[in-house]
DNA sequence: GGAGAAATTAACCCGTTGGATAAATACTGT
DNA sequence: ACAGTATTTATCCAACGGGTTAATTTCTCC
C-alpha cells in the first residue's frame, strides 16, 4: 500500500482474447479432431480461464463453426490474390496448382479442420450462412481461364471448372493429409524435400498434359522423347 | 424341470462374436472416429456384453487397430482380383479408376477409417506389422503395367507407380470423403447419378489424357474436335 | 474517487465413459 | 454325471469433461 501502484493481477483485453482462443482453439481441433478436442486445453494454451471460451465465443460445437469459418474465410482471400485474369491460361493452372500446394502445405491445420468436418457429413458447415457465398467468385475466375484457354486453342477440352478445381484440390489434399499412413504403407517419407518436389512436378504435369495434350513434353525432365521411347522419369 | 429342455440363456460362440464386434466396432470408428466412438455403443450394436470386446479383441485402441488393418486387407485382396496384367495398358489403368472409385462408394467407411488415422498421424498403423508387407505387390502389379505401356507406345510417360497410384486414388478420395463439404461450398449434391457418373468420366479422361497425350479424343463426349474449337463438355 | 458495467477467475456440478472385478452359465472331455 | 475350463452377464467405479454459478477484479465515465 506503499506508493508503488500494486500489480494488477490481470488485463483486460477482449478482443486479444478472443483471437487467442480461436488460434488455441485451431490447434486444438486440428490436432485431435471434434470429439477429441478438450475445452481445458484450449483454455490453457489460450492463456485464458475456461469460461472465457463461453463468455467470448460459445460452447465447443460453435467455437469449432467460427474456426472453421476463418479457415475457409482465409484460404479464399487469398486465392483472390492470384490475378489469374491476367495469366495465359497454362500459366494460370499451374499457379493455381501451385498455390494450392503450398497453402495446405503451410496450413497443415487446414486440411485437418476439413478432415474433421467431413467425417461429421458437414453438419456444422450447413448452418453457417457465410461459408456459402464465399465460392462463387472462385469458380467464377477459374470458369474464365479456363474459357479463355480454349478460345486461344491453348486447351483441348472445356472442363467443368468446378471438376477441374476439385480435381487439382484432391491432387494435393489427399497425398498431403493422407500422407502418414501412405508413408507407412509404401514405405517411404513422403514429406521429405526430394519428394514434395516430385510431387509437385507429377500434379502440374498431369493435369497440364489432359488439358493441353501435351503430354510428354510438360511431363519431361530432362530432353524431349523420340518418336515411341517414353522419357523415363520418376515423377 | 419337466421333460422340456430349459432354454439357455445364452449360447457360446466365439469366432461368430469376435467377428460381430469387429463389425460393429467399423460401424461406429467410422461414424464418430476414435475419440468419438463409444464402446458401450459397440458393444450394444454387436448384440454383446461390453466385457466381450476387451475379452475377445482388447481395449478401444487394440480394436480400432484391428478394424483398420481388416479394412486394408479387404481392399488389397480385391485389387489383386483385377488381374491388370493381361490387360492392355490403358485399358489397364481404366478399369484401376474404376475399380477405385466403386470400391470407395461401395465401401464409405474404409475413407473415414483412413481419415480417422490420418487424422492420428498412423499412430496406430505405425504400429502394424501385417500393413506394411501387404503393399509391395500391388505397386509392383501398377509399375509392370506402366513399363508395359511405355514400351507399346501407348503411353508417353514412365510415370511412378507409386505417385500415379496416390493421384488416382486421390481423385475419388477427396471427392468422396469430401463430399459433405464441397457440395456446402459449391451449391450442389455432387454424390446424385449424374454428378458421379460424370465424375468418374472426368477422372478417367484426365489420367488417361496425361499418359497418352490424346486429351481430346479422352474427353470427348460427342463428336471429335474440329482443328482449333475444343469439344465443350462439362466433364 | 466511486458507482456500475465489463472482463476474468475460482470452484463446483453431474452425467458420461473406459475399463475392471466378480459371479454365473454353457460347454467339453472323461 | 461331474469337474474343469471357456464364454458371457451383471455391477461397479474412479477419472474425465463439458458446462455452470458465483465471486472477484479491472476499467470507464461522471
């Protein structure tokens, strides 16, 4: 009771704890799925008492909904700053296909969240309102590229933007997020460096090779092939 | 006590238990996952007494394990009925789509088992001896039909067995196993008879186009392609 | 400088759940 | 027919886990 002004035992501050909790929250969800999940862990690495959870966000079913929200929220704000517009259309996949690649690669919570919410058949997503609109604009810019690549001959084929999305998203989602128990049952790491990037090649060269036709010369490494001997190649 | 012989209780049947509880323990792994899945549940569905479940497999983990490796047996004793080897190449790798993608829809809970431990980062599978040995010839079976492919021409690709075998399983297991949540994003029921039946068209053209390197005549729906104007579709 | 609201902590409640113990019942071989 | 073993049922329980209640502390505005 000196002059000293007494440590406060606590802060407020509502809006830092609130984002705290969903990170936690992220964490804790991607780490060990819904049911798995435990409200005390989240409290504890939220630095945040338990009711906090309650008081901010809600019970476990609606903060796992706003966690799932901003992971989608953030993957498509980010698609939207890929300027595809502006590609040639060959270009254009490949950066998508790229991108996509390295999203879930630096986002591994993401895949998870998704995993998570398929095995639930998407009974939480079904009643956000938000998640829906999100998407038109997506297939939108990839419907445009696409359209734009066979007006120049550049594709063979018109495919459904929607199939052609879906398609570059399992390439990379299912060698990613099944990528433990693949490692286990062909025996070999398949996250290691020499790997990731052989992936990578193997995914833009497939689906490059279907829509342009083009087969042997995107999937190449070293010179182009002769008449009828394949370049062997380990992508 | 009269002549009428007292009707039993219960009668004892031990391979006939142990295979109703493997049964209703993949029913419920795959409907709520691991840490979702309820024992007493598993029991109730096997038409046993809980104890039965420790007595005749062993704890939650010991059985989850057992269901998974059961799952892996099943669809690797499948594919080995395939008998790529006396088919052509292509036609080869066609019916391997094929045979994937009906095996998945035949079998939805062999995708959220594997979801579950990959979810788990294989934690169990790891622990598996009889997985690991099971996969070897399958890859060796894939790898035979590219080499043979490659040498008739047919395809202008040596392509890794393993990576071609991850992108075509990839492509019906991100659709299906994400089925719930990408018909939320996308608007549209993607598990109706049109949408699979084009699905399975679309993936077939793609991998097909990319090893052969004739996209359009793969894709095509109607007539072939004029020079420079693609053959629209929504495949 | 103090009253009222907002934010946070502390402690508790109570149904659930995996697992264990012990007793009962059905078989099997002699 | 009966002893011994394999299989199954009937209970129990301690820990856990989501959620709640009530008290405490900090902040804001007058």
């Amino acid at each position: 009771m000196a002059k000293a002004k007494r440590t406060l035992k606590w802060q407020r501050d509502p809006e830092g704890m609130r984002l705290r909790i969903l990170e936690a929250a992220k964490q804790e969800f991607s780490a060990h799925g819904l049911a798995g999940a435990r409200v005390d862990r989240i409290a504890a690495k939220a630095g945040a008492n338990k009711r906090m959870l309650y008081y901010h966000v809600g019970n476990k079913d609606e903060l796992y909904l706003a966690v799932l929200e901003g992971a989608y929220d953030k993957i498509r704000s980010e698609e939207r700053g890929l300027d595809l517009e502006h590609l040639d259309p060959p270009e254009a996949i490949r950066r998508l296909i790229e991108f996509t690649w390295n999203y879930f690669l630096r986002n591994p919570e993401f895949l998870s969240l998704l995993q998570t919410e398929n095995l639930a058949r998407a009974k939480h997503l079904k009643k956000s309102t938000k998640v829906k609109s999100m998407h038109s604009p997506f297939v939108e810019m990839i419907r445009t590229v696409v359209r734009r690549g066979v007006d120049s001959g550049d594709f063979q084929v018109a495919v459904d933007p929607v199939q052609l999305y879906i398609s570059i998203a399992a390439l990379s989602f299912f060698y990613l997020s099944n990528s433990a128990t693949l490692s286990v049952i062909f025996g070999r790491d398949l996250l290691d460096k020499k790997a990731k990037d052989e992936r990578l090649a193997h995914m833009v060269g497939l689906v490059l090779a279907a829509l342009t036709g083009r087969s042997a010369e995107l999937f190449k490494i070293g010179k182009a092939p002769t008449s009828r001997a394949a370049v062997v190649q380990t992508v």
